[in-house]
C-alpha cells in the first residue's frame, strides 16, 4: 500500500521501507515522527486530507543537500555577483502507514508540523533588558532645547 504525504510544501509518495530526503525536520537521529497530512491512502482520496490517516517514520540522518551557485554576470566591467545555498535536509525512512486513527506501535511518534508555509517566518524580537536602578537617584533632567534666533528682518 502507498500514500501521498505533504511536509515542507511538496507531496511525497510513500510507501513502507522507503527512504527519502525532506526539508528539515527537528529531531535527532532515531526519532520517530509521524505525518498527520495524507491526502492519499491507497484509493481513497482525502478532501484535503484522509480522515484518520497517518504515516510514521524514522529519522535516519540530519544532513545537507549539495551546494547550489547562483553566479550573475553583467556586461560592465566589474559587475558580477555570486551567491551560494545548502539546503538543510532530513533523511526519513517510513515505518508503516496507518488508516482509520489507529496507533503507531513501538514507540510513539511526535506529530510533525508543517515548518515552512508561503508567508516568510516571523523573527522574534530581541527583549532588551530593563536597567536596573538600586539607588535612589533619579534621571538628570535633560537640558531645554535651544530654540532658533531669527535674523532681523524676517516674520514668522
């Protein structure tokens, strides 16, 4: 039996004992995870997703895809650019493909979510810390602000 999973916003066909490459996964090497999105069992169609449906999976190996160039040239003298990305990528090998809610055996498996969507990840703020005054002593009082001298001659 084969299904059609989704994680890092690509589709998969899957099937027991098979090994693959998806974007990556937190979790060490020989962490099971499990994979809640189906859209496919077998025949049956999920609307988006088959109700009930899941596919375990191991974690063979954290590893990184193969170095991709982007080497822009222009026709001006000194005008190039280059660029370099590694993809990060997780090694998963599936265990057995679930139907009809039932529980993965051996050890329980970490429902995955989805990392990556369309919308760019959100950083969070850096929290700077408050200062801390033991003293009694307040603030110095700021100086007033010089205000502009207007030439002889000149009206508001």
């Amino acid at each position: 039996m084969f299904a059609v999973i989704k994680t890092g916003g690509k589709q998969y066909r899957v099937a027991a004992n098979d090994q693959f490459e998806i974007e990556r996964l937190p979790g060490e090497a020989g962490d099971s995870v499990s994979f809640t999105e189906v859209l496919m069992v077998g025949s049956t169609i999920g609307a988006p997703f088959v109700a009930g449906a899941t596919v375990v999976g191991e974690i063979v190996e954290q590893t990184r895809g193969p170095k991709v160039i982007s080497f822009k040239k222009r026709r001006r003298q000194n005008s190039k650019r280059s660029r370099g990305h590694r993809q990060d990528l997780t090694l998963i090998r599936i265990a057995e493909i679930l139907t009809d809610g039932k529980a993965p055996s051996e050890k329980a498996a970490k429902p995955v979510a989805d990392t990556t969507s369309d919308a760019a990840p959100k950083k969070a703020a850096k929290a700077k810390p408050a200062a801390e005054t033991t003293t009694d002593e307040a603030a110095p009082a700021k100086k007033p602000r010089a205000t502009k001298k207007k030439a002889e001659g000149e009206e508001a």
